[in-house]
C-alpha cells in the first residue's frame, strides 16, 4: 500500500483539532449571554438529561451488528445492565455485570445456525 | 438522638462524599476508552497509516468518533476543506454541551481551555448531571486528564501492537455503553421526569432511522428545538418545576 505524505497527515490532524477545539471552546466565551435568555435558563437543566439519553442509544445502535451471537450479546447485557441497576443502583455492578456477560456472550464458541 | 442534630458543615461533607463517588465512577471510562482507544490504533494501522497518527490524533483532537472519520478520509487523501466540514458537522454537538459544562471551577485560563478541549462526550455525560455530586475544579480536570491519557495511550498501545491484540479484548468497550445507560436511567431516577427522556428516546431512535451517519447532531439539535417548543407552549409549569427542584 503507497504510503500517504506525512505533511498532509499532519495538516489533516491540525484542521481537526482546530475546528473541533474551537466548537468546543468558543460557545463559553458567549455563554453568559446566552444564559440570560430566560428560556434557555429553563430548559438548561433538561438538556444533559437528554443528552445522556441519546449517547446511550447512540452506543447501543452504533455496535456494528455482523453476527446473530453479537446481537443476542448486546441485548443480554444491555437488560442485564438495565435490571441490574434499576434493582441495586450500583454503578459498578451494573456496568462491570453487563460487560462482563458481553464479553461471554460474544466469545463462547457456538455453533453458527 | 445524635443524629438529628445536623451539624452545620454536613451538606457540604454529604456533596463532597457523593463528588468522591461520582470521581470513583469516572475511573471505569478510563478503562473503556483505553479498550476503545487500542481498536483506534488497529484500525489506523489497518489502513496503512502510520503509527504515529494514531498518537497525533488521539493526543490533538480527542473527539473518538471523529477520528475513526479522520483516518477514513486521510486514507482517500479528502481535501482539508472537506476535513474542515465534515469535522464541524461530526462534532458541532458539542456547541449545546457548554450550556451546562461547569467550567467556571477552574482557576485560570489554561485549565478553563484545556477542559474546554478535553470536554469529551463521556466528560459531559459524568460532570452534566451528578446533581450534588456533580464533579468540578480540580476533580474534574483530573476525570479529564484521565480519559485523555487513556484514550491516547490505548490507541498508542493498539497502533504499536496491531494485530498481536486478540480480538476479544474488543468486547471491553461495552463498559462505555452500559456506563452511558446507566447515566441515563440514573438522570431518569433523580429528575423524576419520565417526559424528557421519553422525548429524547424518541427523537434518538428517529434520527437513527432517518438519517443513521449522522445520528448524534440530528438528535441532539431536534432535541434542543423541541425542549425550546416544550418550554415556550409549557413555560408557566416548566419554570414552577424548575424552581421547586433548585
């Protein structure tokens, strides 16, 4: 395979990280103002709630499914981390469970169907 | 009995203990984003690049989903303008997570900017909710620090080793999906508002099914203008909630 230029790979890399700091950092610098605006004050507070939520499904529909036995594996843990901490709310009970019945689920050899 | 006498320093004690709690939790992102971070370096080096990407990226840019992208679109040689684009659109989700990051606990310019920069999905999720534990200062620049180092040092580990690293090891990962559920069921628990996450769930699943590649900032926006719509139709019970919880 060619190898690609190494001062491009660089410059790729500067463009990301410029872009991605400034989308990061520059909202802050106007943030006061934009609190001040009552609404947003009122719905500041639901916005992490939401946020979470959606990083949650996004984890979960972005596993790349290529086996019937992943998919399966991810469901198990998924309720299993779900009941888990619905049941106990211990946090690294519920995640450690789940992960730990992922990893079995999608590693012990079974016989494809 | 002694224990209803409330010592007048007990709150704060009570938020510094639940603050030592949530920094406890963190630590487990540490561990999958370094699982996370060696299936970066694979691919990097799977693609041909050079080993040393993997360390540039995950040390300069940190954004995890955007430099998988990244290394997709150096490998078709994709102009800069287009990196510049298809970056802002990626991560541009991050403009709604400063709402609610608590950077002002930092003392200085340089820790405020670093956090800013280090102010990764995971950080958002750990520090944006947390209620009385909700980390700040000190304790959330080390939670930042960690997940950086971590996040670099596996996909440094992952581009050295290659395909010496047995595939099972993958399955680790999942730590960082079963922690982002367990966040949202706590915010469920703790907000007592079942609606919000009913509409985000919803609005999530939506974007998924329309428009898959680019899930995140669909959600998360339509997510913001229908919070905007609730609040402007709801606003007289939505502010009497908030006051009663503050």
């Amino acid at each position: 395979m060619k190898m690609v230029d190494t001062s491009y790979l660089i410059e790729a890399v500067a463009v990301a990280s410029v872009v991605t700091f400034s989308l990061r950092a520059l909202p802050f610098l106007i943030k006061g103002a934009v609190l001040r605006q009552k609404v947003i004050l009122a719905i500041k507070s639901s916005m992490p709630y939401g946020i979470v939520t959606i990083l949650a499904i996004y984890a979960i529909v972005s596993t790349k499914i290529t086996s019937w036995q992943i998919a399966a594996g991810e469901a198990l843990a998924i309720s299993a981390t779900l009941v888990l901490h619905l049941l106990k709310r211990n946090v690294l009970l519920s995640i450690f469970g789940g992960t730990f019945l992922y990893v079995l689920a999608i590693n012990v050899p079974i016989a494809r169907i | 009995m002694i224990d209803e006498v409330k010592s007048p320093d007990e709150p704060e004690k009570h938020s510094e203990d639940l603050r030592r709690k949530t920094f406890a939790d963190a630590r487990i992102m540490w561990l999958g984003l370094f699982v996370l971070g060696v299936g970066f370096g694979v691919v990097v080096v799977e693609k041909g690049l050079p080993w040393w990407f993997a360390v540039l990226t995950s040390t300069f840019i940190l954004a995890g989903s955007l430099e998988f992208v990244l290394a997709g679109l150096v490998t078709l040689h994709s102009s800069l303008v287009a990196i510049a684009v298809i970056t802002l659109l990626v991560n541009s989700r991050h403009v709604f997570y400063s709402l609610s990051f608590p950077i002002e606990t930092h003392e200085g310019p340089i820790a405020k900017a670093y956090s800013a920069f280090a102010m990764v999905d995971e950080a958002y999720a750990l520090v944006a909710l947390g209620g009385e534990g909700r980390l700040r200062g000190r304790q959330l620049l080390k939670v930042q620090l960690g997940l950086h180092g971590s996040w670099a040092s596996g996909a440094t580990v992952g581009a050295l080793l290659g395909n010496l690293i047995p595939r099972s090891l993958s399955g680790f990962g999942f730590v960082l999906t079963a922690l982002f559920v367990v966040l949202a069921i706590d915010a469920a628990l703790d907000s007592k508002d079942l609606s919000t996450g009913i509409l985000a769930s919803l609005v999530a699943v939506l974007s998924f099914v329309i428009a898959p590649s680019s899930m995140l900032i669909v959600a998360i926006s339509a997510f913001f203008v229908l919070l905007l719509l609730r609040e402007s139709t709801t606003g007289r019970f939505a502010s009497k909630f908030t006051r009663r919880v503050q």
